[in-house]
C-alpha cells in the first residue's frame, strides 16, 4: 500500500515537472502548448477527485480512531487539498479563456501556475514526511489491506487512460524525470 503511495507521489511529481516545463517556456516568453497544459490540468483534476478525496477521508476516519492528535493533520491537508482544487479550478477556468483566443495577461497566468505548482509540491511534501509516516507507524498489514481494498485501485489503470486519452501529455510523462515529490 505505502509502495503503491509512493508511486503515485512520484507519477504526480513527473505530471508536475511536465507543468513545470510549460511554465519555463511561458517565462521565456514563449507561448507553451496550452491544450498540453489543459490535459494536464484534466488529469490532475480528474486524479485529484477518484483518488485522493477517497484517500484523505480514508486516512482521516482510519487514523482518528488509532491517533487522536492526527485530527489536526487531516484537517489541515483537507484545506490544503481544498485550496489546491480551487487553485486548479482557476488554472482551467484561465486555459478555457486562452484557448478561447480570450484576454488573459500571460504574467498573471504564468504566477497562478508557479502559485499552484508551489503549493502542489508542499502538499505531496506533507503527505510524505508526516502522513506517510503516521500511517506506516499505526496501520499493520491488516489495516494496510483494509486501506487498500477501500481505494480505488487506479495507478495501472489511470497511467492506461492517460496513454489513451492523452497521448502528448503521456510521451512527455513518460520522458520525464521520476523526481521525488519534494
């Protein structure tokens, strides 16, 4: 389970380093592939609402019967999660707008992404040094089992819907550097 975490922390980091790229190129003043950025953005979105919302309310109702004092994290990952997901909805109100041939100052985009990109990474950060841990300390292989079977199993299969439905953004996430989620 805790392996299956990773892997997703590290597949996210890569669709981070994909949006990274797309950021660096507008901040060279170049114009970035903006349908590539609006897959991205779908992705995330789409990952953002089948996995992670199971898996913080998983976590959260798991945790809070074994660790008491893991209330105060689930809550604030939960309005960290809310502000990413407001952040995110923003981005691809601000990419409809681009892609629409709207006015949208390139500067201001630029920031909200760096804004996001920031705030994404400081997320998938605080999951890994004080999530992770909490649950590798108070779930045994059972409840690791249990945590699992309720999540959707989803990382084969979402790496398989994105080849399909989004072939650019895939060769890029597949040419892309596995970072570490930092």
């Amino acid at each position: 389970m805790l392996t299956q975490l990773r892997q997703d922390h590290a597949n996210m980091a890569r669709l981070l380093h994909v949006l990274q790229l797309k950021h660096k190129t507008l901040s060279d003043g170049e114009r970035p592939n903006f349908r590539l950025i609006r897959e991205v953005v779908d992705y995330i979105l789409d990952y953002m609402n089948g996995f992670t919302v199971p898996l913080e309310r998983i976590c959260s109702e798991q945790l809070a019967s074994k660790v008491p004092q893991a209330e105060a994290l689930s809550e604030r990952l939960t309005q960290d999660y809310q502000h990413l997901h407001e952040q995110l909805m923003r981005l691809s109100q601000d990419i409809d707008m681009i892609l629409m041939d709207g006015v949208m100052p390139m500067d201001k985009f630029a920031d909200d992404l760096k804004r996001y990109l920031e705030s994404h990474r400081a997320y998938l950060r605080a999951e890994r040094e004080e999530l992770f841990p909490l649950i590798r300390e108070h779930f045994d292989e059972a409840a690791l089992a249990k945590l699992a079977s309720e999540l959707p199993d989803h990382a084969e299969a979402e790496l398989a819907r994105l080849q399909e439905a989004y072939p650019e953004l895939y060769t890029e996430f597949r040419d892309a550097p596995s970072p570490l989620a930092s």
